[in-house]
C-alpha cells in the first residue's frame, strides 16, 4: 500500500464509523481492531509517530465518535508527511472537485509541478499559498 491507498483506507473507516447510525453501539467492538490495522499500516510504511499515536489508544473499547476523532488525526498526519499531493489529494485539501483543480491550473491560478506520467503534483507551500491568497479575496 502507498500513502494514497492508505490515506484512502483512512478515510472509508471514517465513514464507515459514522456515528449517526442506529447501530452505533453495537459497532463499538470494530473498533479496536481497525485502529490497531492502522498502526500495522503505519509501522510497514515507516511511519512510525501514527503507528504510536494509533497504539495510545487502542487499550479498550472506543467509541465511535472517539475512533473517528483517532482515524482522523492519523489522515492529518498523513497528510504532513507527503512531499507531494496529486490531483485528487490536492483537490481534498483545497476542498474543490478535481474539475476546478484543472479549471484553476488551466486559468493560471495554480502552477503545478509535472509528476510521473504527465500527471500535476501540487507542493503543500502550493496549495497553502492558494489558500491564503483566496481567503483575501473573500475578507
């Protein structure tokens, strides 16, 4: 697994503990073992400090709201670890589609990097610029 598929799984267990669910406590069995399969991710990726933030809680049973909270840390720091976010990652952290990602490359608000096989990669100091700049705009 890479760090897409794993910032990937992340966010399917978010969801799917969904704390709104009629079923929410007979759910809170689940997880344990899914925080726990994340610290194994974790440790085999070599990314030891979610590997330790996922194994402080892992002691008893968690509720839902409390695992997503877990899950949702580990997303965060995922997410400062990558040098580089492709299109979809980067469209997440602007929180636009992909097609306004493109709508902003191809209107010279954003000038990605070229990455493998002539897909964009986008810097974080990139997208954090954007941001700062577009939340002038809205002031």
């Amino acid at each position: 697994m890479n760090i897409n598929g794993f910032r990937r799984w992340l966010k399917a267990q978010i969801v799917m503990f969904d704390d709104d669910t009629e079923c929410a406590g007979d759910r809170a069995d689940e997880t344990v073992p899914t925080i726990r399969e994340a610290e194994q991710i974790a440790l085999k990726m070599g990314l030891p400090e979610i590997a330790r933030h996922c194994a402080t809680v892992t002691t008893t049973l968690l509720a839902l709201p409390v695992a997503q909270e877990v899950l949702s840390e580990c997303l965060a720091m995922l997410q400062s670890k990558t040098p580089y976010f492709d299109s979809t990652a980067a469209a997440d952290y602007l929180g636009v589609t992909e097609k306004s990602l493109y709508g902003l490359v191809e209107r010279k608000r954003l000038t990605p990097l070229r990455g493998p096989r002539r897909t964009y990669r986008f810097t974080r100091e990139q997208l954090d610029h954007y941001l700062a700049e577009n939340s002038k705009l809205h002031l």
